[in-house]
C-alpha cells in the first residue's frame, strides 16, 4: 500500500513540477499561429530554396568576383535576404516546438528558448549585414 502511495505521491510531485513547462507555451492560440508560420515558411522555402539551389549551381564553376556582381542586384540580393529569413524563422519555430515537446523543467525551457532567440537574432543579423555589404559594394 505504501508502494502504491509513493509512487502516486512522486507522480503528482513530477506532475506539479513540470506543469508550469507546459503552461508556459501559451494559448492554445498561440499553438496555432506558430504552426501556421512554421507552414508558411516552409511554403516561402520551397521556391526560394529552389532558385537559391539553382543560382549556386550556376555560379559554381565562376569566381568570387562573378558570384560578388550577381549578388550586387536587387532581385537577387533581395530573395537571397528573404531565403535566409524564412529559413532561420523556420529553423526558430522548429527549435521551440521540439523544446516544448522535450523540455521538461521551466528554467531549462527559458534558458534554451532565450539563447536560441538570441542566435537566431545575431544569425538574422549577420546574414542580412553580410548580403547588404556585397550589395552595395562596400
């Protein structure tokens, strides 16, 4: 019986302890627009990977100075821009679901969800930096 007791009593406290961790999400609302965005960057992926995947295989055999002029025009520089956005927003929200499915402790799910923001953020940033400098030339 004491068996039986201990084992409802460790359930409830394992219960009690990561339940905050599953409320912390949000609404149930909040749920759908995340999974709305995830399918919507990964339909904005589709032909921006296919005309990133293209370009690169047309610019594979030319040098840096050729791959340094396509990237200098603005259709190019500015889906090159929105390919790495949609990729690294897709690659966030991909990131916190799977740490909201396996994160069992608040203070972990924080900790994870603010450092991968952060990345996220200096990895938006620095991609964005780096395609506007080669598109003005600078």
């Amino acid at each position: 019986m004491s068996d039986n007791r201990s084992l409802s009593n460790s359930t409830a406290l394992r219960e009690r302890l990561c339940a905050p961790a599953r409320t912390a999400s949000g609404s149930a609302r909040d749920g759908l627009r995340e999974w709305r965005l995830q399918r919507l960057t990964a339909l904005a992926l589709i032909p921006l990977g296919l005309y990133f995947t293209a370009s690169l295989l047309r610019l594979a055999t030319s040098d840096r100075l050729t791959a340094a002029a396509w990237l200098s025009s603005p259709v190019p520089a500015l889906l090159v821009i929105l390919f790495l956005l949609a990729g690294l927003a897709h690659m966030l929200i991909g990131l916190r679901s799977v740490f909201l499915d396996y994160g069992h402790l608040r203070a972990r799910l924080l900790a994870a969800g603010l450092l991968v923001r952060a990345a996220t953020a200096v990895l938006m940033g620095a991609s964005v930096l780096a395609v506007l400098k080669l598109f003005l030339g600078r």
